[in-house]
C-alpha cells in the first residue's frame, strides 16, 4: 500500500498532529486479533527483519536496580508503514512483592509521514501475543515434524505459548508443561486444555521434560546469572530449544555446544552481553531469526543438528502488531481520542 493510501485510512477518522487515540489494555484487546491475526502479523515483521528491510536500534536501557531493566524499543518498518516505539520494564519479582505482572510497558505509533504521534496504546497484551508468535513460527522453520513441545515457566507467556503452539506445529501430539509452582503448571492446563486438542500433561521434573521433548521453549526470569536449570547432559541432539528468557534457564554449555545458536536480534543480544548478561560469554550467532523466516539462511540443515533460538523480543514485532492495532481500533471507535 502507498504511503499516501495508508495514511489516508487514518486520516478520515484521526486529526493527524492534533489528536491521538488512547487505547487501555480491554480495548487493545476488544480489537479482536486473533492468534492467526497475530501470527500473520508477526510473520510479516520477522520476514522483514530477515530481508533488512527495517530499522530498530538495540534497546536503549536504564536500570534502576539490579537485575531489573526498562527498554526503549524504537522500530520502522518501511514495507509494513509501521514506526512507533515501545516503552518496557522487566521487574522479575513484580508477582511476588507486588502482585504485578514481570512485563509491562506503552506503545507509541507515529504517522510515517508527519511523524505526529497518532496513538498510546498498553503494551501488555502486545507483548504477550508476540512473543509466543516469535517462538512457535521459529519451532515451525526449524523443527516441523515435531510430536512433543515442552514448556518451562506456566505464566502469561507459557500460557499463551501452549495456545499458540498448536497453530504451527501441526504433528504434535503432546506439550509437556513444567513450573517451579506446581499450581502455575495446573493453571495452565486448567487454563488451555479446553481450547486445544493436543495433551498437556504436567511434567515431573525438569529433567524429564527436557528428556521427552524434541522442542523446547522457557518463559521464566530474566536474570543476570544464569539458574543452568536444565542440566546439559539432558539434551540431545536433534533438539529445538527456544528460550525468551535469554540465559538463564538453561546450561550455558548447551548454547555453546549447539550447532546453531540462533537469535532473532545478533544487536540486542551484543548488548544484553555488554550490560553483564551471560556471564559465561555470548555463544557464536549462527543467523538470525527473520533470516530463516525469510529464507536466506537454511536454519536446520540436518536432523541431528543442536539448535538453540534465542527470542529476546524485537520493536520490529511490536510496532507491526500496533500499527494493525491501532487501524481496527479507529475503524471500529475504540479507545479514546485526546489532544495532542
Ligand atoms: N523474549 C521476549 O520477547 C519476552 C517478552 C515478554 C516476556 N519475556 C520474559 O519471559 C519470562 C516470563 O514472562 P511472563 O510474563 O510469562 O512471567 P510470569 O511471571 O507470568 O511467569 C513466569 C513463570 O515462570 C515460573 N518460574 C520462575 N522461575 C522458574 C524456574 N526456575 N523453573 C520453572 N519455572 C519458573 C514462575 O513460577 C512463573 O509461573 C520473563 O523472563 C520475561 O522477561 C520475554
């Protein structure tokens, strides 16, 4: 679509530079994307990232304590006329001291144009919908014949990763689910089991779950050190392991000793290494993510290949979604408009 004809959707219903739409977490999601929706969406922003047709730096950080960081997650997205920024703190004991969610943040979308801020949305419910979309279309590029996804970490992210993963993965047979918190586990599978057709079953231990699944994500904290929950000796190879949660779940001899070690931002992974994650040194980066997507970079190229993906969370991702967001909310009088 021509700039001038995207923009012109905006402009019949949005005084562009001299208001903007407000949109709260119910009417981000009162929009009504759907996992497909979202899953499209995401495809389209990785290709592009995979193809360089885009612009995002690494995530300008501040951290006002240890082991907690907040983002600044600009991104442009030419093919897509999506540029906007994303605002994110990650406050790992957020539900345990306070009873809030680790992950929270805004989401600005700007007119390509003019630039002029056209909405301020939650991101909440964007970040949680995106990110299990990086991870099940990567397990579906590198592992599609799959029967069995293990899931560590049952909160927002693991809960949405097992309803997404069902869309991609379309051999599996079960998904093993584990969580330090027994009752995170069964509220997961009390949570998902009635909207899909595949078995969770709750898994004993790490070690088992690591030993019965062919791919393997984590959603659990984001820590400097690294918890080397899953020991390396449990995994073998012709595995997919996909963590979101950087270096902190598992061995960081696995990445090491992967085949591939694959991650969706080479740039913000450097960074995360500078500011004092992985400890044990940043693995060699085979590819990107986008790039596998895009197919210019083969990704698996055997059966018996040891791939790790690293899914830190690109503004690429975000600013997409939002843009599409932002669209269906103006065209169905979501949200509200406020004075710029
Ligand atoms: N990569 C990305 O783009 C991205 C996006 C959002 C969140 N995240 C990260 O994903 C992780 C999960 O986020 P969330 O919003 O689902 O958090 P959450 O608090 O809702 O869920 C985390 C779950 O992990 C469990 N957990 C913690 N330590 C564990 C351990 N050692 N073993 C097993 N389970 C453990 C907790 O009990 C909790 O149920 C966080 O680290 C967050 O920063 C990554």
């Amino acid at each position: 679509m021509e700039l001038n004809a995207d923009r012109e959707r905006i402009e019949n219903k949005l005084e562009i530079g001299k208001e903007m739409l407000y949109l709260s977490r119910n009417e981000v999601e009162e929009t009504g994307l759907t996992v497909d929706d979202i899953l499209d969406l995401t495809h389209s922003a990785l290709v592009a990232h995979g193809n360089k047709d885009y612009e995002m730096p690494a995530k300008v950080g501040v951290h006002p304590f240890k082991e907690v960081f907040f983002h600044a997650m600009p991104a442009y997205v030419p093919s897509k006329k999506a540029v906007g920024i994303k605002w994110v703190e990650c406050y790992p004991s957020n539900p345990e001291k306070y009873n809030l969610p680790q992950t929270t943040g805004l989401l600005i979308i700007n007119d390509v144009l003019t630039g002029c801020p056209v909405a301020v949305m939650d991101a909440t419910w964007v970040t949680s919908m995106r990110t299990p979309a990086v991870t099940v279309l990567a397990a579906a590029e590198l592992h599609p014949e799959a029967e069995t996804f293990g899931m560590f970490g049952c909160g927002i992210q693991g809960i949405e990763h097992c309803r997404y993963i069902v869309k991609t993965l379309k051999k599996l047979k079960k998904i093993y689910v584990y969580d330090i918190k027994e009752k995170a586990a069964d509220l997961l599978i009390q949570a998902v089991q009635p909207q899909i057709d595949i078995e969770i079953i709750r898994g004993k231990d790490p070690e088992t779950v690591t030993k019965s699944c062919e791919v393997l994500s984590s959603a659990t904290v984001i820590l400097l050190e690294t918890l080397a929950v899953v020991k390396d000796e449990w995994v073998s190879r012709g595995q997919t392991i996909l963590p979101c949660d950087l270096n902190t779940f598992w061995d960081p001899i696995t990445s090491k000793r992967a085949d591939k070690y694959i991650v969706d931002s080479a740039e913000e992974h450097e960074l995360f290494a500078e500011t004092g994650y992985f400890p044990a040194g940043l693995p060699e980066i085979a590819c990107e993510t986008g790039e596998v997507l895009a197919g210019n970079n083969p990704g698996r190229e055997t059966e018996n290949e040891l791939i790790v993906c690293s899914n830190i969370g690109m503004a690429v991702c975000d600013v997409v979604v939002g843009k599409e967001i932002f669209i269906r909310a103006l065209e169905n009088g979501l949200g509200r408009k406020l004075p710029l």
